[in-house]
C-alpha cells in the first residue's frame, strides 16, 4: 500500500513540474502565434482602407509616401539565393511603425534583427491577407490584439541597434502575404517569383491599387 502511494505521490510530482516547465516565459526566438483567428461570438473587424506604415508621413493615403521610401523592391535577389519577399521602405532611428489597416495580430517573431509582427486582415470582399511588418523593436501589441492604422505596433532600430544588426540603412522590410500556411519559410527560400507569388503580393502594387 505504501508503495502504492508513494507512485501516486512520484507522480504527481512529475506532473507539476512538467506543467511547471511548459508554463515559464518564451525565449527571444520563439515565435508567437493566434491558434484561433476569431474566436467565438467575436464581432469580425473587416478592412476597408489601407494606410502606409508611418504616421511621420504628412499623406498616409497617397502612394507618393510609399514610393518616396522605397529603398529595395519585391523579387530582387539577395546574397543566399532566395528573392525578397516584400519591399524595403526607408525610415530613421527609431521611427514608429504603424499598422497599414483594421486587422488582428495573429503572429510575432522575437529574433533579432527579424523581429517581425504579422496582422490578419478580413476584406470586403470575404477573403483574408496578412501584413508583416519586419525589423521592429520595441513592440507595443499582443498576439490576438485588434489594431487599425493608429495602432502603433512597434518602431524601427535606433542607431547602435542598426550597426548590430549589419544594415547599411535604418529601414522597415514590409510583406503583404496572400497566406500563412508555409509558417513564414517563403520569406526566406522562394527561388523564383513564381514560387514567390504563390505565398504574397508584390507591395509595390498592393499600395498602388490601395492608396490614391
């Protein structure tokens, strides 16, 4: 019997340490994500307008602001094979970075420098994109938040994070993503624009089409 309670006793033990271990705080790499993209009975936000990323520029709507920045374009080639997965947009030390539209946050990224928050975004027309918004510190919203274009989700490096991280520009790399499926592997492997195109939309012409 006393055997018998001390198994019972053993493993209690073992589970509460192991429901201990999984519960202590995430490492800087892992990554965040929204098991559930609208919960139930939760009221749908749905996108009708899109924004540039920066509440610095003095025109949010006119392409001309997204243009004006734009330092790397989507599909260019880059040192280890793969093609650029969205475009590059020129900013200065520590400009905060906003949300392009209405959505929700459905993943972050700790790793520096490809900290990166992603936001779901519901249309009108009933389909759903993904804006990634990459290189951030300092982010200032939780996966499941609701946030619109005056949510600031984050900011950009300040000058002793950009020599870290080996930029020769202080600058947001932004992706508008047609899905999520590849768990953000796309970023980083597509070869070809057609493998690209599969996974996201060219930003440039995404904002072209957005903005007046």
């Amino acid at each position: 019997m006393r055997k018998i309670h001390r198994l019972i006793i053993v493993t209690v033990l073992i589970l509460v340490l192991m429901i201990t271990g999984c519960s202590q705080n995430q490492n800087e790499n892992e990554v965040k994500n929204d098991k559930q993209s609208i919960a139930p009975n939760e009221e749908k936000k749905i996108c009708r307008e899109f924004y540039t990323p920066f509440l610095s520029d003095k025109e949010r709507t006119k392409y001309n602001s997204i243009s004006e920045r734009l330092i790397d374009v989507y599909g260019a080639y880059r040192r280890r094979g793969h093609k650029h997965a969205g475009i590059d947009l020129k900013g200065v030390y520590e400009e905060k970075v906003y949300c392009i539209g209405v959505g929700k946050v459905k993943g972050m990224l700790y790793s520096f420098p490809n900290n990166a928050v992603l936001i779901e975004h519901y249309l009108t027309d009933g389909t759903t994109i993904f804006s990634s918004y990459i290189h951030v510190v300092d982010e200032t919203v939780s996966v499941g938040d609701w946030v619109d274009e005056k949510t600031q989700i984050g900011r950009l490096f300040n000058k002793d994070e950009q020599k870290k991280a080996g930029f020769d520009d202080t600058h947001l790399h932004i992706e508008i993503r047609k899905t999520i499926e590849d768990e953000g592997k796309a970023s980083y492997s597509c070869k070809t624009i057609e493998e690209l195109n599969k996974y996201f939309i060219d930003p440039q012409e995404f904002f072209k089409e957005q903005l007046e």
